[in-house]
C-alpha cells in the first residue's frame, strides 16, 4: 500500500480534521463519509471531497473495498459500534477520544482490535501539541527530578456552549464530564508521569445548567433568548438548563498514581475564560505552563548541580494547524502507523484507562467521595503500551 484511502464516519464538529487526510497526490486520500445527516454529507462533499462516496448508512461505508481505513468521528456512545464493526470490516481504525464510556466498553473493542491484527489508533490530539510534548521533554531530561505531585486546573470557558446545548449533557451519552471532557487530561496526566491512576476520590455536582425547562426547547424558540446568558441561536440548539441535564459541570477528582506519585484535577464549566493549568513537582524542581500566553516555566531548587543556578521560560511557537498544530500531526500519524507500521505517540491502552478512570470518579463523585479503585482491565500486559517520548 502506498496511499491510505480513508471513510469518515461522523461529518460533525471534530470532522474539521478531516482535511489533513485528505492529499490525494499525498500518502492518504478521503474517499467516503457515512453520516445520518444528508446536509453535513452535502456540505462533506463541498469542502473535502466532491467525488467521495456518501451514505446515510455507516455499514455501506464499510462493505466498500476501496476503503483501508476508517475514521470514527461520532458521539461517544457510539464508538464501540462503529469501531468494532469497523475492525470486523477489516479496517484500521482511528477513533476520537473517548475510545468508549465503559471501561468495559473498551476491552470490548480492544479485543477486536487484538483479533483483526489491524492497526487501532486513539485520538490523544493534546500529546501533539507544543505545549505539553516540551512538557515531556523537560520531565523526561531529568531537570526537575522525580515526580511526585501534578495539579490541574481547567477552565472550561464556553462550556454550556460545547457542552450542555447537545448530547454531552445526558450521563446516557457520555457517562461524565470527567470522561468526556477530561479524557484528555486524564491522559495527559498518564503521559507525562509515566503511570497509571490506580485509585480515586472524586467530589462534584451540577451547580449551573439543567433545571426545569422542557427537553424539547431549543434556544431561537425560547421567550427568554435575549436574556439568557447561555442562549444559542443556531437551529438546532438545545436548551442547557432543560430537566433531562444530569452531568455535573463542577468537579474534582484526587488520584493516586502507581509508584505513590499525587495528582489533581480540577474542571468547572460555567467560568468565564478557557485555560488549562498544569503545575509538576518533582525532587528538584517543577514545571508549570501558562497556555494563555503560550509559555512553560522551569523553576529548580537547590540540588548540588548546576541546574540550581538558574530557572528557565520556554515559549512555544506557532504552528500550523488547528490545535495549535496538532491536529495535522496526529493525523500524519495514523497513515504512518498504517503505512509504515511507525508507532504513534498515543496508544489503545491509554485511551482505556483515561476512560476507567473518569468512570472511577464518576463513581466516587456519585456515592458521596468513596475512594474507588480503577479498573485495569485485562489488557495492560498483553497489549504494546510503550511511553513514547520522541516527537
């Protein structure tokens, strides 16, 4: 093979990467879409592709034999379907984050993954981005010794937005907002330690939206849309304060990682601004970014080296692409995994446990704080799971 011909499944937001894989005089090509929306198809073909074969029906996607491999963009309740029926189609598969809202979900798929002998590949797009790959860097030189403590802090600015007007907003769809959401986090937590979460105590609560209003009301029909700080006029917009709302917009979860290392994470969704704030301690120093203004600080303390005599600020660059040009990287990875068998910088088993731990909390938040074992499941010795820290 010397081209990755690709169908998408799901034409919606996180569609937009869509383009990165589409290079026909490149190594990948987007050949077909399957969606249950005849208008984002239409607009699919506009902007992509206007050859590329479109259906309403995901399986006739997949019974294309034009088709290697197959992007799954869907909601997260839908991943397990689409990717084991996928795997069994025998496609390689790319699968946005989360891999699934169980973690028993995930097994299921990761079994199908180990059966088809096809490449599987998670949608981890923050470990491309600048900020947190020089976070790894950094770590992984030593600089600031062993790690024993990481704090995160999340500012979901706009969060009724992404999150409470759609699907998101239902504990049917999604589990939680500390899967859904932190999935991300959560991972990157994984990353840059180098463990696992192996327990977790979690405390949060819907503190904002849901409330009484229909599930049926949509923002340009309410009476209340020129007041309502929440309001979204788009055609298609949910109420965020109708009553079938019941995920919680204000959390935190303290996590005990494997080897003792303490991490935190902390997520409200009714803030005004968006930031993601990372500190790391280590035995000789910490990192902290500030992905407002695009820097990460290196501060050291006395160590008997030459690393005590100064502290250091890196300043990320601009790069092309949407996700502070991450996007366009993790989508070159997946072809080079198909193509070249090159191991990308995410993993199936990650995309696991990030999964089993925002259910862990879920689970603690729900009872009132209990401190809950995370699931490992059956795969952590039997699947490649490599830390990898190359760019």
């Amino acid at each position: 093979m010397t081209q990755v011909r690709i169908g998408v499944i799901g034409t919606g937001g996180r569609s937009t990467i869509v383009e990165y894989w589409h290079n026909p005089t490149g190594n990948s090509v987007v050949v077909g879409a399957a969606d249950v929306s005849l208008k984002a198809l239409e607009k699919f073909k506009k902007e992509i592709n206007h050859e590329a074969f479109v259906t309403t029906d995901y399986k006739e996607l997949l019974a294309r034999g034009d088709i290697d491999a197959v992007a799954i963009l869907t909601p997260d309740y839908l991943h397990e379907e689409h990717a084991t029926a996928a795997l069994r189609a025998g496609k390689h598969v790319y699968c946005e984050k989360p891999l699934a809202i169980t973690p028993e979900a995930c097994d299921r798929i990761l079994d199908e993954a180990k059966k088809s002998g096809k490449h599987f590949m998670i949608g981890f797009n923050m470990r491309y981005m600048s900020m947190y790959q020089t976070m790894k860097e950094i770590i992984d030189s030593g600089v600031i010794g062993d790690i024993k403590a990481v704090w995160v802090r999340h500012f979901v600015g706009l969060g009724g937005y992404f999150y409470y007007h759609d699907w998101h907003g239902t504990a049917a769809n999604t589990t939680s907002l500390l899967l859904q959401k932190a999935s991300h986090d959560i991972d990157v937590i994984h990353w840059l330690t180098g463990s696992y979460a192996a327990k977790v105590s979690a405390f949060g609560s819907l503190d904002y939206y849901g409330g009484d209003k229909p599930n049926d009301l949509h923002c340009p029909d309410c009476e209340l849309k020129d007041t309502c700080p929440d309001a979204s006029l788009e055609r298609l917009t949910q109420c965020a304060f109708r009553e079938e709302i019941d995920v919680e917009d204000n959390s935190m979860i303290i996590m005990e990682l494997e080897g003792g290392i303490k991490a935190s994470y902390m997520q409200c969704h009714f803030t005004p601004d968006y930031s993601r704030n990372y500190t790391i301690i280590g035995t000789k120093g910490r990192i902290e970014n500030d992905d407002v203004n695009d820097k990460v600080y290196v501060k050291t303390r006395k160590s008997g080296s030459w690393h005590e005599m100064s502290d250091i600020v890196y300043e990320m660059k601009k790069m092309p692409g949407t996700h502070g040009g991450a996007d366009p990287r993790i989508c070159e990875d997946f072809v080079n995994l198909v193509l070249f068998d090159k191991q990308p910088l995410t993993t199936s088993f990650a995309g696991r446990m990030s999964v089993a731990v925002g259910c862990a909390a879920t689970e603690s938040i729900r009872s009132g704080g209990k401190v809950v074992q995370v699931n490992q499941g059956r795969h952590k010795n039997t699947i490649k799971d490599e830390v990898v820290s190359q760019l």
